[in-house]
C-alpha cells in the first residue's frame, strides 16, 4: 500500500515538468490524480501515462491574464 492510498490529489500544470513530475510520483504512491493544465493535448498524454490512477483535463480553460 503507497502513503497516498485512498486520496485524490489535484495537480496543476501537470502537462510537463514538476506538475507532471507530481503527478506521476502521486499516482506511484496510490493517489488518484485529477489534473490540469492550460494545454490539453499533453495532459491528455500524461493522463495515458500514468493510466488508470489519472483523470485527465478536459473542458474549457480560462487564463487569468485573458480575463
């Protein structure tokens, strides 16, 4: 059993870098993992990455610096 069996973490920027890197190493550890990033398409692909532990971006996105 991982130290995050049974939790749901949230991860922002998980398209690439520290954000995917999180994500990765959560769902190692048992964690679902719902993510997020402005760019869809790679979040997509760190979604099939990580399988079945991952929710992937899906949905309109809003930049704040477009609002």
């Amino acid at each position: 059993m991982g130290r995050l069996e049974n939790k749901v973490a949230l991860i922002t920027g998980a398209a690439g870098g520290v954000g995917k890197a999180d994500a990765i190493r959560m769902a190692q550890e048992g964690a679902k993992v719902v993510l997020t990033d402005v760019n869809e398409e790679l979040g997509r692909a760190t979604a099939a990455e990580i399988g079945d532990g991952a929710t992937p971006p899906s949905g309109p996105t809003v930049q704040a610096d477009a609002l």
